[in-house]
C-alpha cells in the first residue's frame, strides 16, 4: 500500500519551524524578486514571447502570490469538488471515477460513407458520436433544391430524409451509443428523424441517450445559419424542452453554443458571458411556458471552445461553472443540485488552426485538448490538424483521437482532482473572467434580454471589435502564431493527402431524395405536412408529434421546413455594419 504523503505542521504568521521567517521573510523575499525582476526586464531580449495580456485583453501580472487570495472565501468562491459552487469540477471523484468522454465529430458526403467513418472511429476506441451536417441540410434544404447546389456533403454529411438517417446509423446500437447533433435551424426535425430511426430498430425513445445541439440564439449572433426568426424559433426550442422532459429522460434537449461565438473572433470572456446568457435566456423562456426548472435544467448542456491561451481557458470552465451555480440557485430558484451544474463538451479551437505547416496544428491541439481537460469538460473532441484544408482524412481523424487517449492514459494528469485549484494565477484569472462576464449580464440586461440585444446587434459589434484587435495584434506581430507571423518556411509547404467529396456524391443525394419522394405513399406524406402546419399555427400544441409523423411518412428536409417557413416566415437579418 502506498504511503500518503505527512504534511508539515500548520504555522502561524509569525514564523516556521524550519528558519522563523515566516511572513515578514517572505516579503522581504518578496521586495528582493521585484528588485530583480525589475533590473531582468531591463535586458529582456526581443522575441521572448511574453506577453502582460491574455488573449481576451486581460491584463496579466508578471507573478501571482497570497495577496492575490486576499479576501478570497474559500468555502463561497473555490470549495471542493463535487460541491457548489463547483468552481473545482461537478464530481467528487474528477476523472479518477470516470474519464471525460472522446468524441470526433464526423460527417461527410453521404449517409453511407459517415456510417463506414462512425464504424472506424468506434472501432478504435471512440466513446461517443458526434454527427456534422452539410451546409444545405443545416439550413434547411433537400440536396436536390437549386440552394445546395455545389454544397452536398462538403462540410458534413446530407440528410435529406428518414432514410438517410437509417442509413447513417445503420449497424449502431443506439440504445447503448450516445449521439450529438451538431444542427440548429433544422434541429426538431434531426430529432423527430432520430426518434424515428431508433423505434424502427426496436430501441423505445425513452433509452435515447445523447445531445441536440439546438441553440438559435447563438446563430443569430455568430454563426448565421438559422431559418426562421428568433421567437417561433425559440418556441420550437421550448417545444423540444417539453417533449424530452416528458418523454426522454435520458437525452440533453439543447447544447448551449460558446464554440461558435468564439469561432466568429470573440474573446473568451465574450464566449463565456455570452454564451451563459444564452443559456440562462432559454431557462426563462421555459419557465415562462409552464416547465419546472428542475425537471428540464439537470439536463442542459453546454459547448464551449478550448483556444490556445493556455490558462484562460482553464479559468473560463471554472467561471463559467460558478456562475451557473450562483444564478440557477440564487436567480431561478432551483432546488435540486443537479440543476446547478454545469456540465458541458468541448472542441479545441478551429480558429487557432492554420493552413500554414499545418502538422503544428497537432501540436496546438494537444495544448488546447489539456487545457479542457484541467478546466473539468465532460466531453472532448479534437480537431485533425487538416482541418483547415478540407474534411479530416481517416489518417488524421486517427491522430486527433489517439492525441487524448495519450493525454488520458499516459499524462496522468487524471490522478489528481483539480490539480491546478489553489493556483495563486489560476483562482485570481477566474475571479476576474467571472467579474468582466458579469458586467456583460449588466450590459445585455440593459437591452432588456439576449433576443433584444441581438435585434439591436449588440453581440455582433462586441465580436468585430474583438476580433478586429485581434487581426491587428497579429499584424503588428504583438502575438506570434509560429508559421504565420513569424518562422514562416521558405520551402514549399508539405504535401498532405486531403479528403476530397466529388460531384457525383451531390448527383447521387439529389437521385435518392427524388426516389424517395416518387416511392412514398403522396396522400400521407401531404397529410403529415397539413398536420404540421395546424401544429406550428397553433401555440398551445407541440410540433414534435407532428413532425415525428412526418418524417415517418417520409417528408423531406426541404418540404417539413417550407410548411414551416410558410407559417413562421423566412428571416433576414438586418445589416449591422
């Protein structure tokens, strides 16, 4: 049995048993640092790399002590794992109980070369699905519409139908995987084909266990692929709420976005405040519709980025879990602990990645992939270092995977729980990311909510201005990103194999959506469709039954959104610059 580890004896401030220094020594050590670090700033050489800035323009202190924990209530502010307000991580037990769960997300060309892909990545040690749609299918459009032309299966896989989803999963029991869907617009339509999907193969909607991503309202202020205007589609979103917390128990309804917001160029506090603002928005929609926050909260998740800023996004995922905590207890009102935490999935960062010697981006992703893993996320996917040229190869897809089967299996960094919890940096960083975040809430408060603040393009200009200080400092070669700004190669650049999705992918979607349009029962397809325009006409129904109904009676993608479209109308969005 191993020994634990004595502790020395506690001392009090006046001195210690090894020399009496104690805390008058150790500021006197303390004015002899500054001293030196003052004369060593003096000769600092150029190209050091150091910065007194994060990456979000927070300014940073050469070193961080005891004063900075002045005031600090341990018990209010840090605790202990596994207690609110979770500063330090939701479990007890960290990853010593459970690892965080692997997922690479996976889509592209058709149904049946994502499943192949799926099969290969659970083959190798995968955990979990995570589904990318193509651009058509995310906004709404059949592969054959004139919109999708050139488009089908480029960025994710096409899903024109319930028999493209079957197909998807062919081979897959989903009573046992967990899925997530990366979809938003078309979102209750992905679920209705899911829900379908599983009860033809026999698995009752109840054992469903996975995550719809479904969050709108960071569409409409980052990443720009929504179909219908905010409120019926925060409706549709309250709608899904309902139907899950009834019928599946088992399933997270909505994963609240901070990946996109940060992708678009904001800074991290921005992603963190605007994404919690989000959430904490569909929490009062909910409530207002009638739903016990304890029966839908525990089951909310959330998606946040994992950039190259090492420590800021450590402290990022300890704020953010804190502040949940505080709001969900003290603002809303839960009473079940469950619903004060915070649990969310991560992505490294997409943006951070360059087409530049793109091998350094595995390097990147590592760095990025511990930094979510010392910030506490319960789920994790990294991105394939060609990701910047095209959809990952299979080769490459493989190296993100094993690169955290080596952080979780050979690190160590699982051993110990929080590891970096009583940082000097760390505890401070957070307390100021939770301070800026806060100010955020006050800002968007003023507005009178996030959907009016996106009206007024409150999000969007923050996010410019953002990512424009940040173009500029890369210009001005205040950061350096190695291969860009700084230690280009004069050579040419490797040569790596990049998946490529030929036209004949699109020609062949666009022939099986026809045949499944020509070979289906026309009356029962009209029908379902009429239904669900009834539906959506009328607020006091959920949409989710009918549109189970028509998906099972093989309404297209395309057609279930126009039905929609000609109830809800179409949004454009109003020119903010």
């Amino acid at each position: 049995m191993a020994k634990m580890i004595e502790r020395p004896a506690q001392q009090n401030g006046s001195g210690s048993a090894a020399n009496g220094s104690g805390a008058a020594g150790f500021e006197a050590q303390r004015a002899a640092w500054e001293a030196a670090y003052a004369q060593g700033r003096r000769r600092r050489e150029p190209g050091s790399g150091a910065t007194d800035r994060t990456i979000s323009d927070i300014p940073l202190e050469p070193l961080y002590g005891p004063q900075d924990d002045a005031g600090r209530d341990l018990a209010r502010d840090v605790a202990y794992p596994g207690a609110y307000p979770y500063t330090r991580g939701i479990h007890p037990g960290g990853y010593r109980d459970r690892l965080w769960t692997m997922r690479q997300f996976a889509g592209f060309g058709n149904a049946r070369q994502t499943n192949e892909r799926y099969h290969f990545l659970l083959s190798q040690g995968q955990m979990g699905l995570s589904v990318a749609f193509d651009m058509p299918t995310l906004m709404g459009f059949d592969s054959d519409a004139p919109q999708a032309l050139g488009e089908v299966g480029k960025c994710g896989v096409a899903i024109d139908s319930l028999r493209d989803m079957q197909t998807l999963f062919d081979g897959i029991d989903l009573g046992v995987i967990t899925t997530s869907m990366t979809i938003n617009g078309p979102a209750p339509i992905a679920l209705a084909q899911y829900i379908a999907t599983a009860e033809a193969k026999g698995v009752p909607r109840a054992a469903l266990g996975g995550t719809l991503q479904a969050d709108i309202l960071k569409e409409y202020i980052a990443q720009k692929e929504w179909i219908f205007p905010p409120r019926p589609h925060v409706r549709l979103i309250v709608d899904m709420m309902k139907f899950c917390t009834a019928e599946m128990p088992k399933w997270n309804t909505i994963s609240i976005s901070g990946y996109h917001i940060r992708e678009a160029g904001s800074t991290a506090v921005q992603e963190l405040a605007f994404t919690l603002a989000d959430g904490f928005a569909y929490v009062e929609a909910a409530t207002k519709a009638g739903l016990d926050i304890d029966a839908f909260a525990p089951r909310l998740s959330f998606f946040f980025n994992s950039h190259i800023d090492f420590f800021e996004e450590i402290c990022k995922f300890r704020a953010a879990r804190r502040i949940y905590a505080r709001r969900m207890r003290e603002r809303y009102g839960a009473k079940d602990p469950r619903s004060w935490t915070l649990r969310f999935h991560t992505q490294t960062a997409g943006c951070s990645a360059t087409a530049q010697q793109p091998e350094n981006n595995i390097v990147r992703v590592a760095y990025e992939a511990m930094a979510a893993v010392l910030g506490g996320t319960q789920s994790l996917h990294t991105n394939s270092m060609d990701e910047v040229l095209a959809l990952p190869t299979e080769k490459s897809v493989e190296i993100a995977l094993r690169t955290q089967q080596v952080l979780a299996y050979e690190t160590n960094v699982t051993n110990v729980v929080d590891p970096l919890g009583g940082s000097y940096f760390v505890e401070a960083l957070t307390d100021e990311m939770e301070k800026q975040a806060e100010d955020y809430f006050r800002q968007i408060d003023e507005y009178g909510g996030v959907v009016e603040a996106i009206e007024a393009g409150f999000f969007q200009h923050e996010i410019a201005d953002a990512s424009y200080r940040y173009q500029r400092s890369l210009e001005t070669k205040e950061r350096i990103i190695v291969g860009v700004n700084a230690f280009e190669r004069e050579e040419a650049e490797s040569d790596i194999d990049l998946l490529k999705i030929g036209r004949d992918i699109e020609l062949g979607q666009a022939r099986a959506v026809q045949d499944v349009r020509s070979n289906r029962d026309a009356a029962s397809a009209e029908h379902a469709l009429a239904e669900l325009k009834r539906a959506c006409a009328d607020e006091t129904r959920n949409v989710m039954p009918p549109l189970i109904d028509a998906v099972n009676a093989l309404a297209t993608e395309g057609e279930i959104v126009q039905a929609m479209v000609e109830v809800y109308g179409r949004y454009t969005e109003r020119a903010a610059f």
